[in-house]
C-alpha cells in the first residue's frame, strides 16, 4: 500500500541520515537531499533485486551484499546533488548502514 511505501522511505531516510552522521566522507547537505538520496537508493535496490534477485544487504548476505551496498552508495552521488561520498566512505558506510538496518525494525534493505 501507499503507507508501506511511505514507512519504508522514512525508514530509509533514517538509516541514511544516521549513516552519514557516523561516516567520515559522507556529506549529505539538507533535508531535501536526504529524502531524494532515500529515493534512489530505494530506486536501486528495487532495480537490482528486480533484474539480478541479488539483494544489497550488508547483513545476511555476506560478502555480495555488502559489496554490493557499498556501490549503491558509492554511485547515488551520481544521481542527487547535494550527496557526497568517497570510496572508503562507501565501504565504512555500508557497514553502518547494515548496523543500523538490523536494529531499526522493518527495514530490512536498502
């Protein structure tokens, strides 16, 4: 339904947010560019998952996923202004993330 969408795009925001607060190289610049940058990461997870049935979770999927989280975070800088992130970042960034995800009920991907 529309407010399952809805909850999971907060959700995703929060992840975010607390990811970028805790990772050196992060930068996301304002309110707006965290809900567009929770967007198009959700965007392309659902595009992964869709055309590969791979899932970027840095947890329960070992090494794929975490990689794979890494590079979904890497290149959404491409995709929204206002959103910065390095290499080491993304890396240090998907671990974070798949922390955080696990604790926050309901959010299990990205």
């Amino acid at each position: 339904t529309a407010w399952q969408i809805i909850g999971r795009l907060i959700a995703a925001a929060v992840v975010l947010a607390i990811t970028a607060f805790f990772t050196p190289g992060f930068t996301i610049n304002n309110i707006w560019t965290l809900a567009i940058a929770a967007i198009v990461l959700t965007v392309i997870d659902y595009l992964v998952i869709k055309f590969t049935g791979l899932h970027a979770s840095p947890f329960g999927k070992g090494f794929v996923g975490f990689a794979l989280a890494a590079i979904i975070l890497y290149f959404t800088q491409y995709f929204v202004a206002g959103y910065s992130i390095s290499w080491m970042a993304a890396i240090i960034g998907a671990l974070i993330y798949g922390v955080v995800d696990y604790f926050i009920p309901g959010t299990q991907q990205m």
